[in-house]
C-alpha cells in the first residue's frame, strides 16, 4: 500500500479536484454507500454491547481495537504515517467532534432510545451540516433549502411528541436528545473534515482520530474502574463471544472502516453531498432494529423518517441544481 507526505498529499487532492475523472466519481460514491450501509448497522451492534459493558468500555476496547489493527501495517512499512505537532493541533478539533463526542452521545443515548430511532436522527444530520455550513462557512441558502429544513425538523419534533403521547418517558427523551446531540457533532466533523482533506491524506486522518480516541475512553475507561476497586470488569466483557463479534464489527468497520471511506469520500465530495447517504443508514437501521432486534417501529416513526429524509433530498437537490 502506498503512503504520501503531507506535501504529496497536498498535491494530490488539488489534483483530483482540478481533474474529476468518471472512475474517481464513481469510486467516491461507492465509498460513500459502503460507509453508509456499515453506519446502518453499527447502531445495532453498538445497541448489543451497551447491554454488556458500560458506553465507556465500548468505547475504550472499540477503538484500541482500531488502533491495534491499524498500528500492523504501519509496523510493518505498508504505510507511513507521519505527523508533526502542528498537524495534531489542525487535527485534534476534529478528533474530539468525532470520534470522541459522536460516539460518546451515541452509545449513551443508546441506552434508552432503540437502534431504529438512532438511525431515524441520524437522517438529520444533513441538516446540520448544511445550517453549520451556513455559520460557518458563509453558505447562502435558497427558499426551498429553508423550507426543505423545516420539513425535516417537524420530522424530529413528530418523533418527540408522539413518543410522549405513545408514553412518555424522561429517560428515553435524554436518550434522543443525546443522539440528536451526535447528529450535530458528525455534522461539524464533516465540515471541518472537508478542508483538511486537501491537506492531509485519508490514512493520516484516520490514524490521528483513532489513536485520540482510543486514547482518551481508555483513560477514562481505566480511571472509573480503579476509581471503584472493579478493574477486572474492565477485560470481563471480552470473554463473551457475541461482545467480541460485535466489537470486532464496531472496531474494525464501523470506526477505522467508515472513517477511512469518509475521509475518501470527503476528498472528492461535498460535504452536504456526503451527509445525503445517511439516508441510506436510517433505511438499513430501522430494518435491522425491527427484524434481528424486534424494536417496535410505529407508523409515526415511519412517517418522520419520511419527513426527515424528505426534506433532506429537497435541500441537497436544489443545492446540487444551483451548483453549490
């Protein structure tokens, strides 16, 4: 496998954006359906492992796992990595969006609200990315984008009232408000992923996230459990086969597999075109809550997926018809 400097990589991504081939194209897109079916699936496994251990031990084998695997073809000189002080200080605000904040909301907001609503929230993050574009970046919206926005908000708000009227339970509103609270977080990790793809290659990128994060759950993962005298529950958990396949999944997949498809998929697209996919998540998540979980999936959660979902295709479509 062939690796860059930060130079080469520079010079690469300035490249492939003056020179948008077919067969980048399609490459950048079929990363960005692979990374949305693994992020379909992940709130399954991540809902099986909540069960097992707490969200920070998930977190904490999770992502040393993520380490691990990476860390043997840089061992071996498949792949060189090489990261000065300077570049950890561009990197590091985005390794606290995502993985550490994204995940950490996930997995606790997994806890009391099902896969399926996961998946469901996650079809908003388009919507924040493209109001976070909008501060930060300066973007100009259309009428149509704004409308578009609030049919997907009145999707979410569907989604808390009905649940209230379905049976209102605090606990399962912190759980979607947390998840909500991911959403926002990988909508700023895509921004500020966008520019430093022209900077930094996939590989180096992923390789700075993972090591954040499995440095920082570990820490904390460790602290807790000397904290409380309980340390040996820390490695329990890895003794029960079906955790071990679920952490290999999330491990593996879900967090140095979707990061490096991200990543690849960000350096040729936008980053409003990227977030469309999770449309595809939502879809393969509320069928795999239902049928290999049986979660209970109610019209109204049918109906404002569709409203979510709906109006995040009109917001994309009218800004890729305008040319932005």
């Amino acid at each position: 496998m062939k690796s860059h400097s930060f130079s080469d990589s520079a010079s690469i991504h300035s490249s492939s954006n003056l020179q948008a081939t077919p067969t980048r194209t399609w490459t950048s897109y079929a990363a960005a359906i692979a990374y949305a079916l693994i992020i379909g699936f992940s709130f399954l496994f991540v809902k099986m492992t909540v069960y097992t251990a707490s969200p920070f031990d998930v977190l904490a084998h999770r992502f040393l796992l993520s380490v691990l695997v990476m860390a043997v073809p840089i061992r071996l000189g498949w792949i060189r990595i090489s990261v000065r002080a300077a570049d950890l200080k561009r990197m590091l605000p985005l390794a606290l969006l995502s993985p550490v904040l994204y995940f950490t909301l996930q997995a606790f907001g997994l806890l009391y609200a099902s896969s399926s609503e996961a998946g469901i929230i996650q079809a908003t993050v388009p919507v924040f990315t493209l109001l976070l574009a909008a501060y930060i970046l300066k973007e100009r919206t259309r009428w149509l984008q704004k409308v578009s926005l609030l049919v997907s908000v009145a999707g979410v708000i569907l989604i808390f009232v009905m649940q209230g009227n379905a049976g209102f339970r605090a606990d399962h509103l912190g759980g979607i408000v947390l998840l909500i609270g991911s959403a926002l977080a990988f909508a700023g990790y895509s921004v500020l992923m966008r520019p430093l793809t022209r900077v930094y290659n996939p590989l180096e990128l992923t390789w700075v996230t993972m090591l954040t994060a499995a440095i920082m759950f570990n820490v904390i993962a460790l602290i807790r459990h000397f904290a409380a005298g309980n340390w040996i529950d820390y490695v329990q958990p890895l003794t029960q086969p079906s955790y071990m396949m679920a952490l290999l999944y999330l491990g593996v997949l879900s967090s140095l597999g979707t990061t490096l498809l991200s990543s690849y998929a960000l350096s040729r697209l936008k980053a409003t075109q990227m977030s469309v996919f999770s449309n595809i998540s939502t879809i393969v998540s509320m069928i795999a809550g239902t049928i290999i979980l049986h979660e209970q999936l109610l019209l109204y959660h049918v109906i404002g997926a569709v409203l979510i979902i709906g109006g995040v295709l009109g917001t994309n479509w009218n800004g890729r018809r305008k040319g932005k």
